[in-house]
C-alpha cells in the first residue's frame, strides 16, 4: 500500500478512530544503509489487522502489523528494530545492508 501519500494514511488513522475501531501508527524514525522508506513514513494499523501506508516492505511489515496488534492491547508504545548486516546483504544478494527503527503507538 506503499502508493498513498503520508496525508492519505493519517487521514485513515483519524476517521477508522471517529468509526470506533482501535488503531496505532507506525512511523519510520531511523534509518541506516538500505532502507526501502525514509524516515518519516507511516504505516496504521486497524485493529481488524488492515492497514494502509508502508514503513518497508515484505515480512517487515507483516511484523510490524502483528507488533501494532499487540499495542493496541496493551496501550505502550514501542521502538521496532529491524537490519541486515553488509554480509547478510552480500549473502541474499543485496548490494548493502540497512537498519531501520519504527516507532508504533496506540491511537487515543
């Protein structure tokens, strides 16, 4: 769902809140090497697990998901950390390695 635009995921966030469902925000606060999205992208997560945005891509996000879930339940934020190191990269067949750090809050 990387194609809506930060002003469209956020906008998600606050009417899913008005509609009586729980939400959280993940947003992408660091990044280091190789990150498919920059700091400052959002990702919110519906508690019927359907989201909009992109904070990275593949299982990253499918962990940030299961990770928003669990916030949602227990009302304290989180800081997520997710990398390769240059060797794993080299491994995979990357050109380098990456680190990214995703904030996720429960929406009041």
């Amino acid at each position: 769902m990387a194609d809506r635009s930060e002003a469209e995921v956020l906008v998600a966030a606050r009417d899913w809140k008005a509609a009586g469902h729980q939400v959280a925000l993940a947003t992408v606060v660091k990044t280091w090497g190789s990150s498919p999205r920059p700091a400052g992208s959002h990702l919110v997560v519906r508690d019927d697990s359907f989201f909009l945005g992109s904070v990275s891509g593949g299982c990253v996000e499918g962990a940030v998901v299961e990770e928003a879930l669990g916030v949602m339940q227990t009302g304290i934020p989180k800081v997520l950390e997710f990398g390769i190191t240059n060797e794993q990269a080299w491994e995979v067949g990357l050109a380098c390695g990456g680190k990214v750090h995703i904030f996720v809050e429960p929406l009041q």
